[in-house]
C-alpha cells in the first residue's frame, strides 16, 4: 500500500482502509463490513488505492479520479455524509450497470436524453454520461448541500453535458416541503412532500417539475431515452394520477425506477406501467421498465 496515501487519514480509518485495501485485492466484488459512515468510507477509500484509482485528501473532501467506460472522471466526495455510500454503490458495485447493458440491448443506439431525478451528489448522472458521453443529462434535486456537493462534481468534469436543477421530480409546479428525516436520514435519503399545513414547518422548499416539462425546456420535445427515478418514496404522488403518468411513459424510452415499498404502491405502478404497454425486470432495488 503507498503509505503516502495511507498518511491522509486517521488514525482511526487505518485498520479498516487497509483491511479493505486487503480484501480487494482478494475479492474485488465482495460486499464490506456493516458499520457507521467512516467505516464504509474507510472500506471505499482502500479499495479505491488497491484498484488504482487517484484518492487524494482535501480537507474534509476525498478526491477520486477513475476511468469509466474510457471516460477519465473526477470526483469529490464528502466525508462525514453518505457520499461513500452512494459512490460504493454506483461505481463500486455499478447499481446502473444493468440499465446501461438493457438499454443497449433494447435499443442498440446512444443514449442522447436523460433524467436523473434524486441525483444527490451527482454519481449516477456522472456514470450515465461516462457511457454515453454524448448525451444532455437534466439532473435534479432537492437539497441543498446535496445540491451544491453535486454541482461541484460537474463542474470538475465539463466534457459531459450535464444540466443540475434545484428542483424536485413532481406532477405539477407547486411548491413543495423537503424531508430530511426520511427513514434514518443521511444525505441520500431526502424527499418532497406536498407543502401542505404541517410540511410548511419544515425549513427548505423548492419548486416541482414535471417530466413532461424537462422534455419541452431541455430536449426539444423530443423521446426520454432513460428516465432514472430515485426520489426516496415521492414516486408515491409521481404515479398517484394514472393519466398524468402514462403522459410522461409514453415520452420515456427506458425507465429506472426504485420503489419504496414503505410510501408507494408497488402494484398500482406496475399496473400503470402495464397500461403503457410496458414490460419490466426487476434489478436489485431498482425496476427496469421499457416499451414492448
């Protein structure tokens, strides 16, 4: 291990970043440990070293540099946030490989239009673009610091053409509550709810956006080519109005859907994805859906 590195960190990571700079070496796919966000971050960071990407320490910032689908990308991940988290999940154990191998299989072209709503620190629209580098990605999210740490990451790879939004995936414009105390918190767990008499209580507040929207402003009414669909339980009033959602499916090539069974109705949306004559799978948390 380059101790150059391993100098970056505390004390406190050293056993586990090097436990994990072992296990990678041994089993690069094997899932890490349980544990608290400096230990999975710890686990990333040192199977970050074994594979050979670029970590480097900026104060309260990792950066990591890599190569994906022969695209060079830059990233800044918070520590102390669920950043490692998401990160491990996108790029570690590739959560969107899947959407990218059926999209290919199903449509043998270029992605050129794609949505990532719930793009937290940007990961997911950053893979996406590595595969399809030509592609306009409109990404949104809803909180704050998730959406500064997002732009941040775009900003340190311009090659891609990636368009950030403060805005929340919804089915009209109306203003609406962000939830940061959805199931155990963290930076990838925020959600809208409608700003109604008890969400007004809640500190920050955006703007819905719809589907169709994007479409009109962004791709020139042009079809979706993927729509990614993580927005931790808000898919709930996405797919509440059965006409509203057939609109935006009959503009979407391929959908990338996470359902969270706790708030949505998982059977309602496969009904409505069966009206729009749509056939799914599910992969691991996320339902992969396209027109037949």
């Amino acid at each position: 291990m380059n101790l150059a590195i391993l100098g970056q960190f505390s004390a406190a990571e050293y056993y586990p970043l090097a436990r994990a700079y072992v296990i990678a070496k041994v089993s690069p796919q094997s899932l890490p440990p349980e544990g608290d966000r400096g230990l999975v971050a710890a686990n990333l960071f040192g199977h970050a070293i074994a594979v050979g990407w670029s970590l480097r320490r900026v104060g309260n910032i990792n950066q990591i540099r890599l190569t994906e689908s022969g695209t060079e990308l830059n990233f800044q991940i918070r520590r102390g946030t669920t950043d490692a988290n998401v990160f491990s999940q996108v790029f570690r154990y590739m959560e969107y490989g899947p959407v990218v191998t059926l999209y290919r299989k199903k449509f043998g072209q270029q992605a050129a239009h794609i949505i990532d709503a719930g793009g937290n620190a940007g990961f997911a629209s950053l893979y996406f673009g590595a595969h399809f580098p030509k592609a306009k990605i409109v990404t949104l999210e809803i909180e704050a610091g998730n959406y500064m740490a997002m732009t941040a990451n775009f900003k340190s790879n311009p090659a891609l053409n990636i368009v950030p939004q403060l805005r929340g995936l919804w089915y009209n414009n109306d203003v609406l509550s962000v939830n940061t105390s959805f199931r155990a918190g963290g930076e990838y767990a925020f959600s809208v709810l409608p700003n109604d008499d008890v969400a007004k209580d809640l500190d920050q507040h955006i703007t819905g956006m719809t589907v169709q929207d994007i479409v009109a402003e962004h791709f020139g009414g042009q079809m979706i080519d993927i729509l990614k669909i993580d927005i931790e339980g808000a898919e709930k009033y996405l797919f509440q109005d059965e006409a509203l959602a057939l609109e935006f499916l009959a503009m979407t090539k391929f959908l990338a859907l996470e359902i969270h069974d706790d708030v949505a109705d998982r059977q309602h949306i496969r009904q409505i994805l069966a009206k729009a004559n749509m056939d799914w799978i599910d992969e691991q948390e996320t339902t992969v859906a396209w027109h037949r």
